[in-house]
C-alpha cells in the first residue's frame, strides 16, 4: 500500500517508457511520483520520489506524453493545466 497523499487520490498513471514509475494525483493538490520497484518496495510505502505542487485546487487528472519522455500533464479544479518535465 502506498500512503503518501494527505488526501483522496484523483487519478493515477503508469509511466509509458518507465514501467516502475507510478505518477498519482490528489485532492491535496498535489502530485507524486513513486519508484514501484518490487525488489525496493515495502508495506506502506511512504516515501514519494518527487512531490509537484503548483495547483490551488484539487486535481482532476494527470496523463504522461505517449511520446515526450518524462513529460507529465495535469489538471486540476482551479481551471488550469499544467505541464512538468519530471526527469525521474
């Protein structure tokens, strides 16, 4: 189990060329991305690898670019998309 948000978890996404890379949105506004390595992980995980922050309001989704490695979109309920290269 991973328990990092301080809120509901909105939407979450595999990374397309980083099998392992797990991104998840909250309604703590915030974004975090997890290193889902079998051999690494352990009950409750808790510790994010990169937390983003930016949005005012809860997120409503989040997609990785089929073609731009590391390229993470969001939205959120404050009107507005963002873009963020990760580099994870």
């Amino acid at each position: 189990m991973i328990r990092g948000h301080k809120g509901v978890v909105t939407d979450l996404a595999f990374s397309p060329f980083a099998d392992n890379l797990l991104a998840s949105g909250s309604a703590d506004n915030t974004i975090k991305l997890w290193e889902m390595n079998h051999e690494k992980i352990k009950d409750n995980q808790q510790d994010a690898i990169v937390t983003l922050s930016g949005h005012g309001r809860p997120l409503s989704g989040l997609a990785w670019h089929h073609i731009a490695k590391n390229t993470l979109a969001t939205t959120s309920q404050d009107t507005t998309a963002r873009l963020w290269d990760v580099m994870a």
